[in-house]
C-alpha cells in the first residue's frame, strides 16, 4: 500500500550499490543448497533474493521480514536493507529493502524497472493498471486480502453512519495528491469535487487542532497513534474503510516484471509458498519479529517508529479486520479472479477520463498470476 505519512527530514538514499540481478545468467542459483547447509527448499532461486517493500519496515510486510529469523538478520540501517539466509533454506540469502524515503518516495514499478536486481516489489492493483502500458508488471501473492486504508474523522466533530454521509457535510477532505480511490469516490458520489484537498501531507494536526476535516490513513496505524501519541486528542476516530466503497484493490500485492517472473518461475514456485508459510508463521506468533522490526526502526533513527506495542496492535486489526484471511478460494495469499477483473475494468475506465494510458487490451490475467501458489497453505484464523 503507498503510504502517505511524508517525511519532515532529509530522506536518506537508496544504496548505489546493486547487488546480484535476481534475473541475471550470471546470478548463480543453489544448485548444490544441500551441500550448503541449505534442505534445497529455494534451490532453483539466485543465492541472493531481493525484495523491495513500499514504506519503512512495518508488520504489514511480515511475509518478506519473517522469512528471516531475526537471531540472525543483518541490518544496514542507512541504506534500509534487513538480510539474511531464509528460514526455509539457509542456503539462500533474502534481503529486503525499505522503500518510502530510502527510494526517494519513488513507485514501487520505478525502482523495479530502474534497478534488475528486485525480484518482487509491493505495487498496489490500481498502480499496476496504471502504468501496464510502459512498465507492466505481474502480481503472484498478495499479503493483504483488504486494503487497510481508510477515510477517517473526529467523532465529536463528525457523526456518519454511511460513507455517502460525507458528501453531505462540510468538511474537507484530505488525501495524498493523485490517490486513484479518491476519483473513483467522487464519482460515486461519497465526496463532492469541491470539498476534496489534495495537499495532505500525512500529519494529523488540523483533526488534534479541531478542523473540520476528514482525512486519509490506515486502520492499522492511525487511530492508535492518535489515542496514544497525542495527548491533546487522546481519544478515538470514527473511520470508513476505503475497501468497503468498492474500491477493492489489492495493496501492496508482491509483483515482478513479467518477464522476470517468466524466467524466474522455477524460483518463484518455491519462494511464494515459504512467503505463504513465513507470514502465517508471524500471524500465529509476531512477537519475536515485531521486537526486530521495532529495533530496527530505533536504528534507522527516523520520524516513523512502531514500538512493540503498536506492531502488536497492527497484528490484531489485521486479523480482527480480516485484513490478513485466506484467499476467497480458502488459498492464503490468493487473488480472487472476479474481483480482479471488476476492478481492472474500474480501473481502466477511471484512467480512460485522464490523461494515463493503460496497455490495450489489458484483461486482469496481465496483472496478477495464482499459480507459484502452494493451494494446501491457509491460515487458521485465531490460532
């Protein structure tokens, strides 16, 4: 999911240093894992796998953070790599990489483009049909079965039993310039053109000093940090989420250039499953990776930070929202077809009244694959 939250310092930059290309000939796959302390369980994968997230390192991630066991994870806090052999076969080194300031706050698609050596990045379904013309990219597990973000409100400001309630009054309504969800809200008619705002900036100053406003953020995350970081609010927020509208994109779904994910299927066929695995893994026991998250972000020493505490409270909405569930097929991970293609179909019909232009023809089966998926995974809720 892009995150909104835009930093007040100076962003630190991307390592220049590019590691082994995950597609490159000259990237020696694990033939010989076994004999390499590995059980062969990635050997068909480069011994260097590179995944870039979207934003600094967060619960919502878990799926790429938990295929490392935190005792022996290696961080470089100034370029936001998190490394480390996977879990599921030592053999093979995982490293993950930060995204928001550490690329500069570019897309996902860009750097996955400007930089062969990511397998996977996070890319939202509407930036994939956004820019399926020139950098088309391919979605094979999605970690989120809903899109964790909402529009939300000071509840003693604002009383709205329907997302259509906020069309009715007048408040302003902020949101990150460019939001796709946000067109698609105007005309539904939940918004009106006239009240929308588009220079938020992720704080939430104008809601604690008492504005009229409604604003975007996440379930996950806002609605703690405003009951427990600001003492002059200190209470809770009223909140829609953007999914329930019809919006019904997944965010942050771990996607490659199709090709890469042509000549890389062989690896992708066994590193889904262990995403599959390692994100159920963290779901029914966060503790031990959410303490190495929260350390993590102490060491990159910036204005975004997740105290165990709040990792923990990511962990339940999760789960308690059915943010984190199995797939409409009971598959974890999976991506429903039909939903898939109903909002390629909205998506392709927002960006025809724009200047953007989607690829021809583009069906939902351009977009997102299930078949590196292990059908035998699923999550046992509560466990």
């Amino acid at each position: 999911m892009s995150r909104i939250r835009v930093a007040t310092g100076t962003a630190v930059a991307l390592s220049s240093a590019l590691l082994l290309a995950a597609c490159s000939s000259s990237a020696p796959a694990a033939e010989d894992a076994e004999a390499a302390g590995g059980d062969g369980a990635l050997s068909a994968c480069p011994s260097t796998v590179v995944l870039q997230t979207n934003w600094f390192p967060e619960p919502e991630h878990s799926a790429a953070y938990a295929l490392i066991d935190p005792a022996t994870a290696t961080i470089d806090a100034d370029a936001g790599i998190y490394s480390g052999p996977a879990i599921a076969d030592p053999s093979i080194t995982v490293e993950v990489r930060a995204g928001g300031p550490f690329i500069g706050f570019q897309q996902s698609t860009a750097l996955l483009y400007s930089d062969d050596s990511i397998m996977l990045a996070m890319i939202d379904t509407d930036e994939s049909v956004k820019l399926s013309k020139d950098q088309p990219t391919k979605a094979v597990y999605t970690p989120l079965q809903k899109n964790p973000q909402i529009l939300f409100w000071d509840p003693e400001m604002y009383s709205f039993s329907q997302l259509s309630d906020i069309a009715a009054s007048d408040s302003t309504v902020l949101y990150f310039q460019g939001a796709t969800y946000m067109d698609y809200l105007i005309a539904q008619g939940d918004v009106r053109a006239d009240q929308v705002d588009g220079s938020f900036d992720g704080s939430v100053t104008r809601l604690v000093a008492g504005e009229p406003v409604v604003m975007q953020g996440y379930i996950t995350q806002e609605p703690y940090r405003l009951k427990n970081d600001f003492p002059d609010y200190g209470r809770d927020v009223d909140s829609f989420l953007i999914a329930d509208s019809g919006y019904d994109i997944y965010p942050a779904a771990w996607s490659g250039k199709p090709d890469v994910v042509e000549a890389q299927s062989d690896c992708l066929a066994q590193l889904v499953p262990a995403m599959q695995q390692a994100q159920i893994d963290y779901m029914e026991s966060p503790d031990a990776v959410n303490q190495a998250l929260s350390d993590y972000l102490v060491e990159i020493d910036q204005f975004f930070q997740i105290t165990p505490e709040l990792a923990q409270y990511v962990h339940d909405v999760m789960q308690d929202e059915a943010i984190v569930t199995n797939g409409a097929d009971g598959v974890f991970g999976s991506f429903d077809p039909e939903r898939m293609e109903r909002m390629t179909g909205v998506l392709t019909d927002i960006y025809s009244g724009t200047d953007v232009e989607v690829a021809d023809g583009l069906t939902a089966d351009d977009i997102y694959t299930n078949e590196f998926l292990d059908p035998s995974i699923s999550y046992a809720e509560g466990k």
